[in-house]
C-alpha cells in the first residue's frame, strides 16, 4: 500500500523478510549441510536457544503466521486496544518445534518460503493508518502493529536466521 507521500512504509520490512527466506534457501540446499540438519548444539535435552535446524524451521513456519495473524486482529480491532501475545510454553509454539523435530526439511523449507512470502505481501499492502493501530502485548504492554511486525515477525526471523548459521556452524 503507498502512502500519500509515494512511500510504502512496509517495504523495508518486507524486504528484510524475504531476505531471511533467501538466505534460508541458500543455506540449506548447500550439499554439506545435510548432515548436519538434526544437530542439537547442546545434545536432545538443549533448551530453545539450541534447537535443530528442522525445529527452527518448524517453529518459524508457525510463528510467521501467528503473529500476522495479531496483527489483523489488531488492525480490524474497534474501541479499547485488545490484548495479544502468548508464553513460551504455548502449545501452538510447541507443536511447531515437534512437527519440525520430525519433518523433512525440504517441505519445512518450501512452508517457511511461503509463509514468509504470505507475510511480505501483507505487510506490503498495511497502510500506515493500520501500523499504527495498537494493542496491548501480554509482556511487552502496548504495542503498535508496526512495532509487532518488526518484533514478532521480521527482526524474530532474522534471528532465527543466525541461529541456523549457528547450528550449521556456518559464519555470516
């Protein structure tokens, strides 16, 4: 969506979305990769900072459309802003890193792509009127959905980016 002044306020985040996508893709389909796709930098019993690259990819083909999902809420919401957000022990968040524990990376990979194109394309299309429009964050307190996007979304799947190269042990 372009603003008044010819703008897209998206755009930027937008790009550094598919930017993640891109270099996912780049990472993983290099052939020395594969067997290292499993690994556990702490061994089974690792906390959330030390997942496999199938459970990151897991965890980030159910995060993406999680959080835009808040954001619509919060977008289409009227009256007081409404609260959003979940722990960490959410079992929807859970479920992604199991599905991702066992997954095939290939279509964890091509449902990663996906989402983060289905994501770039609506944050693409939010006007500034609507990434201004706030809710109230269970931890963080209030919060725009621009700021959402950037948290949640895109500066998350960025980090999960770095975290893949440091699984893979692969530096940027």
């Amino acid at each position: 969506m372009v603003t008044n002044d010819g703008s897209n306020p998206g755009e930027a985040q937008a790009r550094r979305l598919e930017n993640v996508g891109n270099e996912l893709a780049a990472l993983l389909r290099q052939s020395d990769v594969a067997g290292r796709i499993q690994n556990r930098p702490g061994g089974e019993d690792a906390g959330n900072d030390e997942w496999s690259v199938t459970q990151i990819l897991g965890h980030m083909t159910e995060m993406i459309p999680y959080w835009l999902e808040h954001c619509h809420r919060l977008i289409a919401a009227t009256g007081e802003p409404p609260h959003f957000g979940r722990t960490l022990e959410a079992a929807e968040r859970l479920a992604g890193v199991e599905m991702g524990a066992t997954g095939n990376l290939g279509e964890l990979l091509g449902r990663v792509e996906s989402e983060i194109q289905t994501a770039a394309q609506a944050i693409r299309q939010m006007t500034s009127e609507e990434l201004g429009r706030p809710g109230i964050h269970l931890r963080r307190g209030e919060m725009t959905v621009a700021q959402v996007v950037e948290r949640f979304i895109v500066a998350h799947a960025e980090e999960h980016l770095e975290q893949v190269r440091a699984t893979l042990q692969i530096k940027p």
